[in-house]
C-alpha cells in the first residue's frame, strides 16, 4: 500500500472547484476527469498518447484534455495537480525537486543510459516496483504516480560550429538537470533557460547551443537558427506523463481504475515512439532538407561517456542525499539494474532498430507502438494489481 499524504495542500478556488467536478462519480461527461499538460495540442503527446486514451476510456471514465499550459505550467504541475487545479496531468520531476526528492534520483541519472525505450521503461519500473519512497514521493502531494515517458536521441543544436568534442570548450549550451554536469565535463559552459526561453535565447545568441532531444528541431521553432547538429546519443530524460490526483483515483471504483491501469502502457509506448523517435527522425529529415550538417559524434564521445558515467550514480546519491532522500544508493543500484534488464529486453525484441530510421514508415512505428505496449505491460503492468495502490 501507498502511504496516503499527511500534508496539507493549499488550493485556489478554481482547484477546488475543478477537484469537485472531477472526483464525484465520473459518470457522466460534465463531470470528466481533466487531465492537463503543457504541451500544444497538436503535440505527439496528445495526438498519440493522451487523447487515443480518451477515446478507448470515454465510456468508462469520461476524460478532457486541456493542453497548452492553461491551467499550470512545468513548475507548479506537481501543486496543481495535488491541489486540484486538473485531476491529471503530466510531471517533471526536477521542477519539484524538493517534493520530489526520491523520484528525481531517476531524472539526474538520465547519462547512464542512451535508449528512451530502454531508460522509460527501466525508471517506470523503478518508480512503481522498486521504490516505495519515490511513490510516497508522490502520495505526499497528493498524488499518484501512473505513467511514464523519456527523451531520447541527445545532442547539440548549434547557432555556431560544434562538430567534435575540442569546439565545446568556451561554450555556452542551453542545459538543465544533469545535463549541466555534462557540458561542464565537456569543457562548456551551461546556462539555466526554461523550455520556452530557450527559443529565443539562441535566436539571441544568449546560447551557443541547445543540449536535449534531436527531436527538438521538429517539435519548436529553432530550425532557422540552427546552423550545425552534434549528435552522440547518449543521455535519456525520463518524466512521468500520468501523475493523477489521489482523491481522484481513490473515488474511482475497481472496473475503472483497472481501466486506466491497463491504459498506461499504450499511453507510455506511443507517447514514447511518437513523441521522441518518430520526431527525431523527422527532425533529421528536416536537417537535410535545410542543409543543417549533421555530425554524429565518434569514439572520442563514446570514451568520454564511459569515464564520465563512472561516477555520476556516486555524484548523484551525494546530491540526493544533502536534499533530504533515503537511501538514494539502493535507488540508483535499482534503476541501474532495472536499466541493464530492458537493454536484454530491447535488444531481443528489435525495437532497437527503431532508432535507426532514417525516414518515417507509418507500419514500422505502429507496429513499434504495439510491441513496446505489451513489453511494458507484460514485465510491469500486469505484475502490479491497481486496488493496492
């Protein structure tokens, strides 16, 4: 059993307002489970993730999407979600570091990895199976933790030349979380600017460079001014994408919280696929289009990565620790095992050669989606009963 929260949340009038309409029944389509998240709606997230859930579930749980940072945005997710401001909605936990401190052990870690199939699949399992004080986490915001999703196919997106490690140094790059500590090593200079700044702070030259996703070219509007693409593929970035209000699933009854569990895996497989891979393949087929130098990063990185992830679980139970977590050792030792367990799983599935699309194929993804779904269904869905949490 979860430990349900002790703490005291404070909610605006419209959260409450909100929180009644969505935990009373959930019977009928005025009272519908809002689920809220910063992304546009014609985002993959939503297109492919979200919204199909919506539709499978509408005649069990009526559900409304509210997309594009209208009713919260990153920072205050966490909050407004506990609080009632939207029965659902999408998390990054190191915007609520402090709330979070379990849970975030698992973002800080995203340099041991370098498959957002391989490292959503490994922190999900981590979070729901193998970590009480990252669900306790949530339970403490009144909360609880459904889903999740992770960022892949990491490099550079640059306004000046990077094309090998020796350009870094001197450097300003556009890095957050652990990706600071990255650019650092690397010889740059990091500089914290939210996902919006961003845009314009390499418009502005404030930013050499953008550290995240290749997918990023596709997804904001930065293709103009980026002039050059160091790709290394190494670094995933996980995040939950159903993080749900705990008197929200607890007035659900059995039939529709098994409903919603066994809808998470297809949440978390297409948003996944479509959001990260799909994208970043489209993201390179813009790069050609625009004639943007794609330079993919060669054993120099590779050596790199090795020495650097020596000491990164070390460097992050350290930080973790002198913000107040747990036993951050035994969370990272299972994340890493956990991590080890689906690069087997992965790499015998062939879904690894999914990363490897160099043009979109329609049945290729889809049948991609399908066979992730069953993975993280199968090895972690179906090995946890919803009336338990």
């Amino acid at each position: 059993m979860i430990i349900k929260s002790t703490k005291i949340i404070k909610s605006s009038l419209i959260g409450l307002f909100i929180l009644l309409l969505t935990s009373r029944g959930l019977n009928a389509q005025e009272n519908a489970l809002i689920y809220s998240n910063t992304n546009p709606p014609d985002n993959a997230a939503n297109v492919y993730g979200i919204v199909p859930m919506i539709e499978d579930l509408k005649d069990i749980i009526p559900m409304k999407l509210v997309p594009g940072s209208q009713l919260f945005d990153s920072r205050t997710a966490l909050s407004s979600i506990g609080g009632g401001i939207a029965g659902a909605g999408e998390v990054i936990s190191s915007y609520s570091r402090s709330d979070l401190k379990h849970a975030v052990i698992l973002n800080d870690l995203m340099y041991l990895g370098r498959n957002e199939l391989v490292v959503n699949a490994a922190a999900t399992e981590t979070l729901l199976r193998n970590c009480p004080n990252c669900m306790r986490d949530y339970a403490e915001s009144n909360t609880l933790f459904l889903s999740g999703a992770a960022a892949g196919s990491y490099g550079m997106l640059c306004k000046s030349e990077v094309t090998n490690v020796s350009q870094m140094k001197g450097k300003k790059f556009r890095a957050v979380s652990a990706s600071r500590r990255w650019v650092r090593a690397l010889g740059g200079i990091p500089v914290s600017l939210s996902i919006n700044d961003m845009v314009e702070g390499l418009s502005r030259g404030l930013v050499d460079c953008i550290v995240g996703p290749i997918a990023w070219l596709k997804s904001f509007p930065i293709a103009d001014d980026v002039k050059y693409i160091y790709a290394y593929n190494v670094g995933a970035f996980s995040f939950a994408t159903m993080v749900i209000n705990r008197g929200v699933w607890d007035d659900l009854n059995a039939i529709q919280k098994h409903a919603l569990w066994n809808a998470q895996s297809g949440v978390s497989a297409r948003t996944v696929v479509r959001l990260y891979v799909a994208e970043a393949i489209q993201a390179r087929m813009i790069a050609k289009e625009k004639g943007i130098p794609i330079t993919t990063a060669g054993q120099d990185i590779e050596n790199f990565w090795q020495d650097f992830k020596k000491d990164e679980a070390a460097t992050v139970n350290k930080v973790a620790g002198e913000l107040g977590a747990k036993n951050p050792k035994e969370i990272s030792d299972n994340f890493i095992k956990n991590i080890e367990k689906w690069e087997i799983i992965i790499a015998s599935s062939g879904l690894a050669n999914l990363l490897t699309l160099e043009e979109i194929d329609e049945e290729i993804l889809h049948s991609a989606e399908v066979e992730y779904e069953a993975l993280l269904q199968k090895n972690i869905y179906d090995k946890i009963n919803p009336e338990e949490l």
